[in-house]
C-alpha cells in the first residue's frame, strides 16, 4: 500500500516540474505581456510583442519588432544576445546618457532667475513672468515631442538602446510642465489679473494649457512596472491619456499664438509621428524593414518625414535658445 509504484514517482516528478515551470512563468509574466500558460509564453516568443503606442512609461516591453513565425526560438536568442550587446556597448550607454544630460537644460537656463526669485531681488517677479512660458512652456513641448520620437525612430531603424528614454522624456515633461504652471500662478499677475487661477485658467489657452498638465499626472504616476502590474489590462488605456494631451497641447498652442510660427511648426513636427504612428503605416514598414525590400520608397519617406520634421524641430530650438540666453543673463524680452 505505502509502496511507491514507478508510475506515482514519475507523476510526481512531473507535478514538481510544473510547479517550477509555473513559478517561472509568474515572475517572467510582466516582461512577456501578462501570459499565464507556457503555450502563450511560446506563442508571444515566436510572433512577438508589438506595442501600439507611446507612453511615458517604461519601454522595457512594450514595444518589440515581430519575429518571423518560423523562426522563433533562434531569434528569441539572437534578441536576447542583441540586448545584452545593447547593455554592455558603450555607443548606446553613452547616447542614452547624453539624451538624458539635455534633460537639465530648461532648469539650468531659468536658474538664475529662479534663484533671485527666491532671494527676493528687484525686477526677479517681472523677470520669471516674461521667462517662464518661452522657456519652460516651449521645453515641455520639446520634451514631448522627443517622447512621441521614440517609437517612429524604433519603426524606421529597427534600433532598442533608446527606448528607455520615452520614459525619461515624459517623466521631466511633466517636472518642466509642471514647474512651468507653478511660476506663473505666482508671478504673471501683471499680465493675467484675478489671483493665481485667473493666471492659469483666464484665458481660453490658458485652460487648455492648465488641461495639458493636468493631463500629465496620471501619465508620469504610473510610468513605472509597479502601476503596469497593478492595473495590469487598464493601464494601456491610462496611458492613451497621450495623445488627448498631444491633442490639448496643440488647442493651446492654436488659441495662444494663432496661425503663426510656433503653432506652424508644433504642426510640422507632428504630422510625421502621427503619420508613423497609422497601424498600417507601422505594419508596413516593419514588414519591409525586416524583408530588407522597398528600399527606395523607405528611404525616401524617411527623408520626407525626417525633413518635414526637421523644420519645424529646428525653429523650436532656435526660439528656446534665444528666449532661454536671454532668462540666463536675466533680460528677458519685453513682448
């Protein structure tokens, strides 16, 4: 009766082992998509995970390039080998940290007047009112469209290193935003009388612009694996809140400055990204990218987009550098 037959030690044996299986599976579950069974482990290995949007959260696996269904295991592998090249070559660590080194520059160019601000010297309210919007207002912008720049790059080249930066990008977006609405509820009373929420909410622009930031709290609360894990199938659509932000931003932009050159060139880098952001835009190019065929029509798209999106990111920088020079000698213009 007590006796083990070879049949009871072998069915042990197999319940132990996928016992183990199963805890392996519960650690590895957030990193390959919320599968809960190992034929869903080998059906996401070998078609891929293709994320569908961007966010402000953590690339790690959301956005990956569709494998070929007959090569799955060794491509699983050459992947695996590719990323932990992508860790340890110093080409991408050294561009992923100088990506983030550029984070710092709408904070060191209002510096100095924030500093008098804070020591209280003559003219420093007069001076963050006129800085604040053309500095930190146009970083933020910046900001966000370096974020929405991630996935397109990813499409175009097929490139992972910089994938983390979507995040990075979105979480000082929101700091800069962030920072942005705060000095002017403080200091633009001789522009926009009413107290602080008749300085951030008098105007039509000024409550679309007050919506953007808002907008970005949810966004940057759960840029991070702990929100992805508690709200696990809800949080792709928390982080759809982007392109209602990117939507709002340009409502601002458009009752602020009209048909003129900042909103002219917030439109001329956007269509690109929207434009690589079509599903069928996106499928195409990754078939034709990893089939190496239409070339020539991929590269002149490319020089298209890139273009179009090179005017309009140029003029951006160009007015932050000049508004921002002035904010750090502390003679901001009078406009």
């Amino acid at each position: 009766m007590g006796r083990s037959t070879p049949m009871v030690r072998s069915r042990r044996e197999w319940y132990r082992t996928a016992r183990l299986l199963r805890r392996q599976l519960g650690r590895r579950r957030n990193r390959a998509g919320g599968v809960r069974t190992i034929s869903e482990l080998r059906t996401r290995v070998i078609t891929g995970i293709d994320g569908r949007q961007d966010t402000v959260a953590p690339a790690a696996g959301s956005i990956a390039t569709e494998p070929r269904p007959a090569d799955g295991g060794r491509l699983l592998g050459n992947r695996s080998r590719s990323a932990a090249r992508s860790r340890t070559s110093p080409l991408p660590l050294l561009g992923v940290w100088f990506f983030r080194g550029l984070l710092v520059i709408p904070f060191v160019l209002m510096a100095p007047e924030i500093i008098a601000l804070i020591l209280g010297r003559p003219d420093s309210v007069a001076n963050v009112s006129a800085s604040t919007a053309d500095v930190l207002g146009t970083s933020s912008f910046l900001l966000f469209v370096m974020m929405l720049t991630v996935t397109p790059v990813h499409t175009l080249t097929g490139w992972r290193w910089h994938l983390i930066l979507r995040r990075d990008y979105g979480v000082a977006m929101f700091f800069t935003a962030g920072t942005d609405l705060t000095l002017a509820a403080l200091t633009t009373g001789d522009t926009f009388p009413g107290g602080p929420l008749g300085r951030i909410a008098g105007h039509t622009f000024l409550v679309f612009g007050t919506l953007s930031v808002f907008l970005l709290i949810p966004l940057a609360l759960t840029a991070n694996r702990r929100a992805m894990h508690w709200l696990g199938g809800h949080w792709r659509s928390v982080q759809r809140l982007t392109y209602v932000l990117w939507l709002t931003i340009l409502i601002h932009l458009a009752f602020l400055f009209g048909l003129s050159s900042i909103f002219l060139d917030a439109l001329a880098v956007s269509a690109p990204l929207a434009l690589m952001r079509l599903p069928a835009v996106r499928r195409w190019w990754h078939a034709a990218r990893r089939a190496r065929t239409h070339r020539l029509l991929r590269v002149g798209a490319a020089v298209l987009l890139i273009g179009l999106f090179s005017v309009g990111y140029t003029q951006l920088v160009a007015e932050l550098a000049t508004k921002g020079g002035a904010a750090f000698v502390q003679r901001p213009p009078s406009d």
